[in-house]
C-alpha cells in the first residue's frame, strides 16, 4: 500500500505539478488513512470499504477534527482512487457518496444597538466625502441593502418623499425597501453634493470624478468609517447583518425579515433567530437572579 500511495504522489508532483503546499496536504491526509488501514489490518487499497472510511471520520470527527478538513480527507481519497482506477490496482472508490459531519455553521458578526449608533451619530462635515459616506452608511443600515445592490443603485430607483427604493437582487429579482428618516436625511444632504459633480451617469454614489463608487472603493470607506468610529474593521454586510438582527430582535417576524433581506429560503433567514437567542440567552444570565452557571468545576 505504501509503494502505491508513493506512486500517487510522485504522480501528483510530477505529472499534476501540484505546489508543495498542496502535496503535503494530501500526504497528511493520505497517512491518516494509511494508519487507519493498518489498525484494521488491511492489506491492499481494494480491500478499503465504505465502512472503514465512515470509522476513520467518525474518529478523527472525535478527536476535534473540523468539518472541513474531514472533507478534505474524503477528497483525498477519491483523488486516490481515480488515480488507482485508473492504473488498474483498483475498481471502486470507498469514498463515494460520503460526506463528513456538518459543523457548526458560523454566526455573522453584528453591531449591537449601541455600536451602530456610534457609528451613525458622529459629526458630519459639511463636504462631498463625508456626506457621501455617511448616506451610503445609513442606507446600509436603513434598508439592509447587499454591497452590490448599493453600488448598482440609481436615482430613479429611489423615492425619498414615499421612503422607498427599489433594488435589484440575486437572480435579477427586484424588492422595494422603506428607506428610514435618518437615511432620507443623509441623502437629501448628499444628493445636492452630487449634482455638482458633474455624474456620468445615473449612480446615487459617486467619486469626484462623476464616476460611479465601485464594491472595492464602498468596502475601503465602510472599513475607513469602523476604524474611525468604532476602533475596528467593518464590512458591509456586517451593517446588512446588524440591519436583520435588530429588526428580527424587535420584531419577531421572520417572513417579513426574509422579504426585505430578498432571501429564497427562509433557512437562510433563520441564522439570525439564532443570533437574536444569543442575546435573550445574554440579558437573562445577566439580570436572573437564578441564572448564573456554575463554573464547570463546580458542576456534579
């Protein structure tokens, strides 16, 4: 077993001319399996089965190992065999059709209340720059826009005596979004600002140029804007985040959230059900009088 797997990675330097980063993953990976043969005494790659695979998982899942580099074993080995298949030392693949436990999928990170006033409430100078910036951060916050649809925003999609815009979503799907009285404010400071500019074309957010702000130059004044308010970096969908966790907090209304975020699936929508449990599950430790855990060396 081990003069094929040595010809599989001879194959992979070689032939594929993977880096070297790229090759010691796949040794490793490969090892684990190897390993794992021998505890279970086998003597051959045709003599690997679904189920001895399904143990090594279930083992490594065990010992902390991460979804993700439980998938990347399984997909080492089905490199493996195709490259076995091929050389006729093999014809099957024990990986086919498994998959590695689900991990825990990763929460967004959000701006509590607080945090998103302190951003939103500083003083605002009286120039194109700052009253541009401070618009697009408000109509983030607002309406919960993605980056793209902010950066493909026009001004006939905006109607701010009725607050509302109308964007364009994933799929070409249109959604129309109240647009709140502070974000109204920021553009009815910022769109005299951009008459004078002398636009190119319809974008509400432009450089001085005239020239419509593309995704990179919106993220670099979004991550301007965390520094200089609130000492950190800040990226625009943790305002969109922010936006659907506070309103799903006061609110309690998933489907609505669903609609204005212009989410397909409710499940996407849900992981903030989880965010907004985080923090009841906070306030309730810290004001119960009978919810402090104990530490868990106290615990029996």
């Amino acid at each position: 077993m081990h003069a094929e797997l040595d010809a599989y990675l001879q194959h992979l330097r070689n032939e594929r001319q993977v880096s070297p980063h790229t090759l010691d993953g796949y040794r490793r990976d490969l090892n684990k399996v190897l390993e794992h043969c021998g505890r279970a005494q086998l003597q051959s790659w045709s003599a690997l089965k679904p189920n001895h695979l399904r143990q090594l998982v279930a083992e490594q899942h065990r010992k902390g190992q991460s979804s993700r580099s439980l998938a990347r074993i399984l997909s080492s080995v089905r490199g493996l065999y195709r490259y076995l298949n091929g050389e006729g030392h093999c014809s099957h693949d024990p990986a086919a059709g498994l998959s590695p436990p689900k991990g825990e999928r990763r929460l967004p990170r959000v701006l509590d209340t607080d945090r998103a006033m302190q951003l939103l409430d500083g003083g605002v100078e009286d120039d194109f720059i700052a009253r541009r910036d401070q618009a697009l951060l408000e109509l983030f916050y607002s309406s919960g826009l993605r980056l793209s649809e902010l950066v493909g925003l026009n001004l006939d999609q905006l109607d701010l005596p009725a607050g509302l815009v109308q964007v364009l979503g994933k799929g070409s799907k249109a959604r129309v979004l109240p647009v709140g009285r502070k974000a109204r404010d920021a553009l009815e400071a910022w769109l005299p600002l951009r008459a004078l500019a002398s636009p190119a074309d319809g974008a509400v957010f432009i450089g001085k140029q005239g020239r419509r702000l593309g995704a990179r130059a919106v993220q670099l004044r979004v991550r301007e804007a965390g520094v200089r308010e609130l000492g950190q970096h800040l990226h625009p969908h943790m305002l969109r985040h922010s936006f659907a966790s506070h309103l799903l907090e006061s609110s309690q209304d998933l489907r609505s959230v669903q609609e204005l975020l212009g989410h397909a699936d409710i499940g996407t929508t849900q992981i903030y059900t989880h965010l907004d449990f985080q923090h009841l599950a906070k306030v309730y430790d810290q004001a119960h009088p009978r919810a402090k855990r104990r530490p868990r060396s106290e615990e029996t």
